[in-house]
C-alpha cells in the first residue's frame, strides 16, 4: 500500500500501522520502557549519568532521525543540545526533507543551535509573535510521533524533571503534520490558527488517543471533562498551573471522595505569586506539594483513574489555553498510565512536605 503525501512529496511504501523491524530496534536506553508501538521516557537529574549528559531521551531521538528515510518534522520551543542538531544535519544531508518550527524569541540565544541548522541549510522558521510557540513534537516519515514535555535543551533532558512519548502510528502522525503546516507552511501561529485536526480521536492498537493542540482546539474544556469524569483518583505534576477553572474541577472532585494528589514547581508558585492553584489547593486540606528537584520539575502530566494520562507542551495556564502554540495528547492506556504513575511517585516521595 502507498502513501502520497503532496505537501512535502513524502511517499512511503509502508502498512498503515506496521513498521519493518529496523523500526524497531532502536536500542533502548535506561530511562525509557519500550512496546510494540510506544515507548515513554523519562528525564531522570538524580542519576549520575545525567551529570555527564548521557544516557537521556535526546539519545533515543536522535537515533530514530537517524533512521528517518524521508522526513522530519520539528516544532521545538528550545534546542541547544548537539545530539539533536547533529542527528538533523546529518539526516538533511543524507537527502532527508528535514523542516524546523522554532520560538522566535529563543533564536537568537548564545547556547542554540538553531543557527547552525541554518548554516547547514535546514529550512527553520520563527513564529516572531508576542505569544509563544511552546510545541515540543516531532514527527518521523509522517510514521511516528514523539511529544511531551521536554524541550530539546541540555537543562530539560539532563537536569529537569520531563516525560517524552514516542507513539508509531500515521494517523496520529497526521495530526501532528497538519498543525506543522499551518505554522511553517501557511505562518498560522497563537490565535490565528483555525481548528483542523483531522482526527482528534485516533485509534493506536486498541488505545483512544485523543490529540488537542491550543490555542484553537478549547483543550482547557477536554481537560475538564476528564477530571470531571474521575471516579477514583486523580494525580498531577504541574510546571506552571494558574488555571482556576481546572483547578475547581479538580477540587469539585476531592470533595465528592476522589484522591488528590499533586506536585507544583516551586519556582513557579513563588513568581505566580497569588495567581498560582497551589494556596487554593492546600487549603482545601488536599494532597500538594513543592517539588524537590533543585532545577525544575518541568512535567505538565495528569493522571485519572490509573487508566488514563494527559502530557504534552500544555500548562495549566491562561496563556497556554488561549495564546501558545500547545499540544496536549489523552491517552486512555492503563499500561502507559501505570508507567507515569511510577514517575508521579518518584517525584511525589520527594517532594516538600
């Protein structure tokens, strides 16, 4: 069966789901825990590895553009690490279409390594907006798609608490080219974007996925349904979360007997000041805590159920909701929710308490 992709020229002679075993025989590093069609890592300071930066999800990326044939897909908020940069030179000149999405605001720093993409000739555009593009996706010969909260920068891979996903399937992955082409083909950023997602809802191996990107999607409203939907627990870790609205749908819950639990960035707390959901949150007696990492505890994760996980770029904020270029993937996968349960609880047991 063949696939025609017209707006890159990206054809593949492929099945819809399956994947040839060079595929999948990327060698897995530490912190990541494979499938047959997923695998979730995990950022992880505390290990001593990461004081050398080895051995984190950067590794396992860049090996897979290395394995890319036709295409790479990149919105990144941030890239300064040189594993990603080498890998995406050396896949463009090895004849790989290689497109780059990036914040404005982050091009011109001393560390990236945006310029050297396009020194080596890699088409990369800018949002140059107020608002942000905060997208952290990357999408492989429209096959796969890895998404989370990591951006690719040393501190968010080596010293930062974060969770990247890789998920093979090319409906998703059509989602994810669809919202790159409204950014680096159409220069649709923040509020000019138009709803578009072909398939909100997709299909993985029996797994619901649903994909929301903001700020045209109202993801806020699909959040909400979900935490309003929990019957027994709902656990989260938050970089930045200022959104009343989740945050009554959360507290609504506990009070009507569903477990809470949650950890705040400290830092964040301290500058949103009145603003953040933590005060309002611990006051209500509720299970919140400060975490510990000394750097950031960069996760944006919710867990319902044990059954079910919120990740992508998205924080619980204003911002997010109604100016940031965001994606926010729900996955309704008891096996996946059981692996960020063990890092909720990793990060949880370490918090200030």
């Amino acid at each position: 069966m063949i696939f025609l992709f017209l707006a890159v020229g990206c054809v593949k002679d492929t099945p819809t789901e399956g994947f040839p075993p060079e595929y999948t025989s990327i060698p897995v590093r530490p912190t990541a825990v494979p499938s047959g069609w997923y695998t979730v890592y995990f950022t992880d300071p505390t290990d001593s590895a990461a004081e050398y930066y080895s051995g984190g999800p950067d590794e396992a990326l860049a090996a897979a553009i290395d394995q890319a044939r036709l295409c790479i897909d990149m919105a990144v908020y941030d890239l300064d690490l040189s594993t990603i940069s080498n890998a995406l030179i050396s896949a463009h000149r090895r004849g790989i279409k290689v497109r780059v999405v990036t914040e404005s605001d982050n091009m011109d720093s001393p560390v990236t390594k945006i310029p050297v993409l396009v020194e080596a000739g890699i088409p990369v555009i800018g949002d140059r907006r107020e608002s942000l593009m905060h997208n952290k996706f990357t999408v492989i010969d429209r096959m796969e798609v890895w998404s989370g909260s990591m951006n690719y920068t040393a501190n968010d891979a080596y010293r930062n608490d974060n969770n990247l996903i890789r998920i093979r399937s090319t409906v998703l992955a059509e989602d994810f080219t669809v919202e790159f082409n409204e950014m680096f083909e159409r220069d649709l950023f923040g509020v000019d974007n138009r709803p578009a997602t072909p398939h909100p809802r997709v299909n993985v191996n029996g797994t619901e996925i649903e994909v929301y990107f903001s700020p045209d999607d109202g993801v806020a409203g699909h959040i909400i349904d979900r935490i309003t939907g929990a019957q027994e627990s709902i656990r989260f870790l938050a970089y930045s979360f200022s959104a009343d609205n989740i945050a009554s749908a959360m507290l609504a819950r506990a009070q009507a007997g569903v477990t809470l639990a949650g950890v705040f960035e400290e830092t964040q707390v301290v500058a949103q000041n009145n603003s953040s959901e933590y005060e309002l949150l611990r006051l209500a007696g509720l299970d919140v805590w400060l975490d510990a990492n000394p750097k950031n505890m960069h996760d944006k994760i919710i867990l319902i159920d044990g059954m079910i996980v919120i990740t992508g770029s998205y924080n619980f904020t204003a911002s997010a909701e109604e100016k940031n270029d965001e994606n926010v993937m729900i996955i309704s996968n008891a096996e996946i929710a059981a692996l960020y349960q063990q890092e909720f609880q990793r990060i949880y047991t370490r918090a200030i308490k």
